[in-house]
C-alpha cells in the first residue's frame, strides 16, 4: 500500500518487431514510454552513440490515421442523427477485451469499403439537405409574391414600367395616398406581413421622376424579380422539386436504416485506430537506427515479469534485449511518474488523492491512511439505511448490467463501498429513510438508536470532535515518520510528535480538570503539553544559524496551535451534515403523512420518492465534498506536499471498450 517502485526499462529489437512490440506494451498498459528526443542528462547516450537520430522525423501514419480517424467520427454522427425512425440504431456495447481480440478480428479491407459506401450516402443525402433547403427558403419568398400574374423581369411595353417591393405596414395608407395625389400609377398589395406589405406598382415611363421621390420618401425597398416564370408558375415548380427531394430523402434515410447495425462496426473501428494512433504517436520518441529500434520506459516492479512472460511468448528468449536498471537521482528529481499501489477495496479512494495532488515519487501514498477516516465521515454524514441500501443495490445492480469506462467504474466503485457505513450510521442514528427503527420486533427489543440525533446531539458533537481529533494526531504521527525515514530528526520531533504531545498533554489535562476531578491527571497533561511546547520553541534555535531567527521562528511556529483548534472544530459538520439530512428526511415524511389518505398514497407516493431522491443527491454531495475537505485542510496539511507526476503508460483511448490483459467475464477489480 504505497507508491510503486519504478525502474527504467530498455528495449533493443530489430525494427520489423516495432509494431508488434507497441502492441504487447499497449496491451500490457503498463510502461511509460520515455521520449528519447528530449535531450536529459539521462539520455546522453542518444547524442553519443546516434547522433541525428531525430534530425529528421519518423515516418509514421499518424497523420493517414487521423485523417481516418475524422471519416470514422464524421460517419459515426452522420449514422446516429440520421435514417428512419424505425430502424434502431444500436452502439457497440462495453465489454472487456485483450488488446489482442480487439484488432485481430478487425478486416481492413473489408471496413474500408463500408466506410466509402457510408460516406457516399452522407454525400447524397447532404446534398439532398442542401438542395431542400435552399427548395424551402425559395418557396417561403415565392409564396410572397404569388398572386403576382406575370413576370416582372420580362414585362414588355414601351409606354408602362412594373416595380414590386415592400414598405412598413404602418406606412402603407399614407404612401397610397401620395402615389394617387401626384401620379395615375396602378398600386396593388400583393402580400400583407404584421411588419410589412409586398406591393406590385404599374406607371407611365414619364413619372419614373415623381415615382422615385415618392418610393424614396417612404423608404419602399424595391424588389428584382430573379426567375424566368411568373411566381405562381415558378411556386409550382419548386414544389414539385420539394416534394422529389422528400422521396429522395425517405429512400437515403431507408439505406442508412439498413446499415443499422454497421453502427456497431464504425465504432469498433475507430477503437482499433485509435489504438494504432497510440502507437504512431509514440515512435517518434524512439531511436530508430537503420535497423535497430531503442524503447525506454517506465515500468513499476510488479510489471516487470509480465512485461517479460509476454515479450518471450511472442518472440522467444533472445529476439528482443529487454534490461531494467534503477533510475538516477537526477530522474527521480525531474521525471520519474508515481504509480500508486493499493489494495483493491483502498483502491477507489485513490481518487480523492488524484484530485488533490498526486505523491511525488518516494513520497508516502496517503490514500490508506485517509481511507478509513473517510470512510467512517461519510457514513456519519449520510447516516441512513434506507439510503445506503439504495446506494448499495444500485451499485451492485449497475456493475452486474453493465460494463462501466475505468474511471466511472471506479465512482461506483467508490459509492459502493460508502453505502456499508451509510447503513451502519443509519443504524448508530435509528434512521431508514427518516423514520425511526420499531423499538421491538417480535417481542425483541433492540438498541437502536445508540445515539438518538434529537437527546444525544452534544455525545455526538463531543464524538465528531474525537474522531477529528484522532486523525489529527494520525497526521502528525505521519509527518515524524517522514521526517525520521529522511533523517530529519530534529524536524520529526518539532513538527510532528511535539505538536501530538501538546494536543495530548490538553486533552489529559482537560479531562483531569473537567470530568475525572484529577490533579495528578491534570499535572501530567500540563507537564506534557509544557515540554512539546518547549521542544517547539527550542529546536528552531538549534537548526538555525541566527539563534535570533531561530527563536522567532519557533514562536511564530508555536503560534501555529490557533489553528488546531479551528481544525478541530471543523469536525463538527460530520454531526451537523448527520443530524440535517435525517431531519429533512423526517420532514418530508411528515408533509406526507399530513395529507388525506387518497392524495397520499397517489401524489404522495411520486411526492415522497421525488423529496428523498433529492435529499438523497444532496446528502451523498455534501458527504462527498465536506468528507474531501477534511482530509485535504486538516488531515494533509499536517503531513503531505504532493506534486507527483502521474504514471502515463501506453494504452488505449478505450473510447468503446475497456482493454485488459486478460480477457474477463466480469470487469477488472477497480
């Protein structure tokens, strides 16, 4: 339970096994593959021995299988947005695969052919879109002008002149009415808009003059008339055009009904290919020589044997050199990953370190340490049995349906296993979906509550500070094993074991004061706290050359004890979040039970389901978030700096499938 010891591995093979040696690397998802054209103090070998190894780039397929990658993606959407209604289209199902039953069923040749045919079909039915869309907008402004008889375009006559346009409806009674005062022109409305209204003029060629002072005035917007036919003709025609269009359209969207299931195929493909950009991508990390290729990785120890059962099966003993070698200070400084190691059911927490900061490598992991105290506040947080049932089968029921991505199912993961203190808490409190346990069941009493939320608040406020107080000390503890495996003895004393001396030696002298009536109790407890004070004070003046700096920076460290108090009161939301969420449960029972009986059990059956699936949202959210902030305010700072590098190992996108090893009936124990 710690980060995992890392060595550098080095792989030497003829360059004809590259790609199948990605392929079992890719496959094992568990080296690092270093990047050999970055020039390191480590990698002073490349200059020496290969100079201009990377003076010119690899030829790869990266680029080709990107540009596949777009078609893939593009034919995907194009399949899932588009065909008949009543065809389902069904996606490639999750499952666990080896990287090996992932490509070798996969025909190249074959999928190529059904790509060009499905990107045919986008083609022709993109063009079918376009087409009707440009049918439509024609048919909306036709539509405008459609009593309009002749065509305006070609109106012939040496003595009349047609305009056509539009003005501000608003505008319309005054412009007809000054049109009729200066000229003899015709005025027709063609169409009428809320906004606006289309108008058809016909005047003498000798008021063109007065005509325009008058469409100007008013602002008319003229009109030219594009098509050849008159706009009732021309309505037609395009109708008539629309209507093909939706047949050809049906007919497009019946071929890609019938390749429903190639949906599935598409989508397998682009796992495939992504796998092979994987491995294009990183060959430009490699030295490759004229026929020699060079990998470096990172590899932890506890892949070494796999790395080397699999490379032997597939090659035989002496084909490919495979070396491990410790790595440098200088690597361990700058470059090495940390890859954290830890018991599956510690595992899933291993999150909520990811999110605060990885350990750099040689630091201690904290996610075993902070596991159980978390474990222990979410429970005391939610504290429902109702609710850590539902928790529990519907993390049991969503892992036996499904096959979950790594990260998701490693969430479920993670809920499933808060949902057992959710239910023991529930118990402690007497809690199943806010109603109380029946204090007998067959003539048996029970215990519960242990503690009641409603007489026993001040024992559970007093338990919560505990409990924070433990973790506390635990912290500290850790912070002076640190500084001890480092040899920092003086530091391990004044930053750790003198700071759990002095909130020991209070918590003695407190009790001896306050509930056991002890003096000796008290003396020992003060005489505790006095000597860690002092040590606090004392050490700084020792380590520093300026005993005058040493001493204020002691004081100033003594100072630090304010702030223990204000972690230990944080502790107190694990009562606070416990006693809310239950009374809020309670409440809504009561509001329930408050109605008459048809509405309560018809509108308060749904009512009540709504209210405790929202409470139950809000009680996991906040025992997640408050559960997450304890450990990194006042449980990490005492103790861990973080910083890690995360371990990268070359694997695949699993954008469809997750890839493992070996092939499972079930998925891989997150």
């Amino acid at each position: 339970m710690a980060v995992s010891k890392i060595e550098k591995v080095s792989i030497i093979l003829e360059k004809k096994k590259l790609e199948k040696v990605l392929q079992i690397l890719q496959g094992l998802q568990a080296i690092e593959v270093r990047d050999l054209s970055n020039k390191s103090a480590s990698n002073f070998w490349v200059e020496d021995y290969f100079s201009g190894a990377f003076e010119k780039k690899a030829r790869t397929n990266e680029e080709e299988t990107n540009f596949l990658l777009l078609q893939i993606e593009e034919a995907i959407l194009f399949m899932q947005r588009n065909g008949s209604v009543n065809q389902k289209k069904t996606g490639l199902r999750r499952q666990a695969l080896s990287l090996n039953e992932l490509e070798e069923p996969f025909d190249e040749t074959q999928f190529a052919e059904d790509l060009k045919s499905i990107l045919q079909i986008k083609k022709e039915w993109t063009a079918v879109q376009e087409k009707k869309s440009k049918a439509y907008e024609k048919e909306t402004w036709l539509s405008t002008w459609q009593y309009l008889d002749i065509n305006p375009s070609k109106f012939d006559s040496t003595k009349t002149k047609i305009t056509i346009g539009s003005l501000r409806e608003t505008a319309q009674v005054e412009f007809i009415e000054a049109l009729n005062q200066q000229t003899t022109a015709y005025v027709e409305e063609l169409f009428h808009h809320p906004n606006e209204t289309y108008i058809g003029l016909v005047y003498l060629n000798n008021q063109q003059k007065v005509i325009d002072e008058i469409l100007s005035q008013f602002h008319f917007t003229k009109v030219d008339y594009p098509y050849n036919e008159s706009p009732k003709k021309e309505l037609q025609l395009v109708q008539e055009e629309i209507s093909t269009l939706v047949q050809q359209e049906k007919e497009l969207a019946a071929m890609i009904g019938d390749r429903a299931a190639q949906l599935r195929d598409l989508q397998w493909a682009e796992e495939v290919y992504l796998a092979h950009l994987e491995r294009e991508r990183v060959k430009n990390q490699l030295v490759q020589a004229e026929h020699l290729t060079i990998i470096q990785g990172w590899v932890a120890v506890e892949d070494k044997d796999q790395l080397l059962t699999q490379c032997e099966k597939e090659f035989g003993e002496q084909a490919i050199y495979i070396s491990f070698e410790e790595p440098t200070s200088d690597e361990i400084g700058t470059e090495i990953p940390t890859k954290l190691k830890n018991h599956p059911l510690i595992r899933p927490f291993e999150m909520l370190t990811e999110m605060y900061s990885l350990p750099k490598y040689g630091e201690i992991d904290p996610t075993p340490w902070m596991a159980p105290f978390y474990f222990v506040f979410f429970g005391m947080m939610v504290a429902d049995i109702g609710y850590g049932l539902v928790m529990l089968l519907g993390t049991i029921g969503a892992q036996k349906l499904m096959v979950f991505p790594r990260g998701t199912a490693r969430f479920v993961k993670f809920f499933q296993i808060l949902s057992i203190p959710t239910i023991l808490w529930g118990f402690v409190y007497s809690s199943f979906f806010g109603m109380a346990l029946p204090k007998t069941v067959f003539g048996v009493t029970l215990p519960f509550p242990i503690l009641s939320t409603t007489d026993d608040m001040q024992t559970i406020l007093i338990l919560s500070v505990i409990f924070g107080f433990i973790q506390i000390l635990l912290g500290l503890f850790i912070a002076g094993k640190e500084h001890i495996k480092r040899k920092e003895y003086l530091s391990a004393i004044s930053n750790g074991f003198s700071w759990q001396g002095i909130l020991i030696g209070i918590a003695l002298a407190a009790v001896g004061a306050l509930l056991l009536d002890n003096q000796a109790l008290l003396m020992v407890g003060a005489i505790i706290a006095g000597l860690s004070a002092l040590s606090i004070l004392i050490i700084p003046i020792i380590q520093s050359p300026s005993k005058l700096k040493g001493a204020a920076k002691g004081a100033y460290n003594l100072y630090g004890i304010t702030s223990y108090i204000g972690d230990l009161v944080s502790y107190t939301r694990l009562m606070a979040l416990g006693i809310s969420g239950g009374s809020i449960a309670s409440a809504f029972n009561l509001l329930v039970a408050f109605m008459p009986p048809i509405a309560r059990f018809t509108i308060g059956i749904v009512l009540i389901l709504v209210l405790h699936g929202l409470n139950l949202f809000l009680s996991l959210l906040g025992a997640y978030v408050h559960g997450a902030r304890l450990q990194y305010v006042e449980y990490f700072g005492k103790f861990y700096s973080g910083g890690g590098r995360p371990f990268v190992p070359l694997k695949t996108a699993e954008k469809y499938v997750n890839i493992e090893t070996k092939k499972t009936n079930s998925q891989e124990e997150i």
